[in-house]
C-alpha cells in the first residue's frame, strides 16, 4: 500500500532537520584575551609590537567553519612598541598618519579548508589601502567557561609587505642597506565569546 505524506508531516520533518543542523553564531572577540602582534626587522634583528586598542565579531559554526566569517577594526593610534617616541613616530605621516587614517580593518571574503588546517581570505586596510591577503590559522576548540559562557580559540599569521600598503619611510645606511626591512609578520590569537540569545 503506497504511503502518502501529508502537507503538515512534511513541514514537521523539514523543521525537525533544520533545527538537527547547527547555525553559524555570533562569536564577539574578547579582546581581554586576545593579542594582535607584528615584527619587522630593525637593522639586524627584529623588533615587536602590538595594538591596544581594537574589537571584532565573528559568525561561524564549530562543525562547518568554511562557513565562517570576521569582521575586525583595529585603532591605528593604540599602536605600542613600549618606547614612546618610536609610538609617536609610528603614529606619523611617516607611517600610519593616523589622523588621516584612524584604523585599520579585516573583513572576511572566504575560509576554506586545506591539508594543514584552514585558511582565511579577506580585505586588509592599512592606511587607505586595501589588499586581499589569506591567513593560515588554527581552530583550537571551543566549549564552556566557569561562568557559563560558550568561548572559542583561533591562532593565524602572515606576512606583509608594507610598502603595498603606502608604509614606505625607511634610512638608508652606509653598508648600502636599508635601517628598516619591507617584511612584516602579523601574528594573532583570538578568544571569542559566543553572543547569548535574546
């Protein structure tokens, strides 16, 4: 005998499925928790900063982060590298000018798998100039604080040429070289919180 499925059986096992499958969520970055740092070579070894200052929300799901994406504003002016007069020059028409340009952003285009973890494509803002860079990075778990709270824990790095975003001030030196080098390395550790329904 044929079995015929009724307009209201159908409509339960289609809002059965949809809330068997996991929905991207929105994850704020506790930035109490998180650190963006950077290093560029000075003269012959590498010298480190960091940002104090910025804030970002992600969307993804834990089973399907290819689906993910971040949004991240970071203030050009918390700008540290624990010498106050290297701070103001950085902060200079000579690099970031941050009057003119106030913050940097990272917004998302695409993340994808690979065969050593994911990566993470989207548009980098420096200084008025926007590039498409991809950034290796680890998705360390996620689960439940003390408190209640459902957190997240991302690591990635990349490189930079910061002459492709206008930061083109450097000395000359008498053995021919340059006092600054070109390449930057962006390091970053996230730990994002999971936004509670309302």
């Amino acid at each position: 005998m044929r079995k015929f499925v009724t307009p209201i059986a159908l409509g339960i096992a289609v809002a059965l499925a949809m809330a068997s499958t996991p929905a991207a969520a929105t994850w704020n970055i506790d930035t109490v928790h998180s650190v963006l740092t950077f290093k560029v070579r000075h003269l012959f070894s590498n010298s480190t900063g960091k940002f104090n200052q910025w804030s970002g929300t992600m969307e993804f799901d834990p089973a399907d982060l290819e689906k993910g994406a971040a949004d991240i504003t970071i203030q050009a002016a918390s700008i540290s590298t624990a010498n106050d007069d290297r701070d103001k020059h950085l902060r200079s028409p000579d690099f970031f000018d941050v009057e003119k340009f106030p913050t940097l952003t990272f917004k998302t285009t695409a993340v994808k798998k690979t065969k050593d973890g994911m990566e993470l494509t989207g548009d980098l803002s420096i200084h008025g100039v926007t590039k498409s860079v991809t950034i290796p990075f680890e998705y360390r778990g996620s689960g439940k604080d003390p408190w209640g709270n459902t957190r997240a824990g991302f690591a990635g790095s990349l490189k930079i040429n910061r002459k492709d975003f206008g930061l083109l001030w450097n000395k000359a030196l008498d053995n021919g070289g340059m006092l600054l080098g070109d390449d930057v390395t962006i390091d970053i550790e996230v730990e994002a919180v999971q936004k509670k329904a309302s």
